[in-house]
C-alpha cells in the first residue's frame, strides 16, 4: 500500500515536516507555531484542525521517555553537585522541547487531516 492509500501515514508524514497534510508543498506554519489558515500551495483549510493542548502533552511525554528517563541511569546524576547537574541537564532538555514541540503539533494537525479524510471516505 503507497501513502497515498494511507492517509494516517501521510498525514502525520506531512504534518511532522511542518508541510501541509493535503498537498505535502505549502508550509504549515506561520512562526513557530501559528498554523497559517490557508496553504499558500494549494488553498486547503488548515485553520480549523485544533491542535490545542496535545502537542505539549505529547512533547513532554516524548522528552521524559527518551530523554529524562535514560538520564537517570547515568551516575553523575547522584554524584555531581545540583548546580552543575542542571547546568547540564536543563539547557539541553529546554532545546530539545522546543525542537520537538512544533513537529509534534505538525503530526497533530496531520492526524486531523488524516481523520477527517477518512471520515469524508466512510
């Protein structure tokens, strides 16, 4: 099956490279993290695919899985003084977020799309 029989795949393909998920050409984002109404490619909707508090949800959920809870095994965590331990540790869990967090809101707003392709289907 292609991903264009796939509408969950591209979706959250499309959505996750910040692309719109109808045309996969217009960017979807207007800054950070404003979703732009209308794809400057081909015209589609995107304003009314609410993301509202899923993508720091699962931002946090992603960053605590794969980042903080590996942290804990490493030692240094217990013998390092606090102050160089979050030296360390909070710069880069604050880029790594925000690196994450306009993907995920990307995904989101592909998942949408591909929900509602499927609902359009049925």
């Amino acid at each position: 099956m292609s991903l264009q029989q796939k509408p969950f795949a591209t979706g959250l393909s499309r959505g996750f490279r910040r692309r719109c998920p109808a045309c996969g050409k217009g960017a979807l984002f207007q800054g950070y993290l404003k979703v732009r109404q209308t794809c400057p490619a081909c015209g589609h909707d995107n304003g009314h695919y609410r993301a509202d508090d899923a993508p720091p949800y699962f931002t946090i959920l992603i960053v605590g899985h794969l980042f903080v809870a590996p942290m804990l095994a490493f030692p240094f965590i217990l013998t390092w003084p606090v102050g160089w331990v979050l030296g360390v540790t909070l710069p880069s869990l604050l880029v790594t977020t925000l690196t994450l967090l306009p993907l995920v809101k990307g995904a989101v707003v592909g998942f949408h799309w591909a929900v509602e392709q499927e609902a359009e289907a049925a």
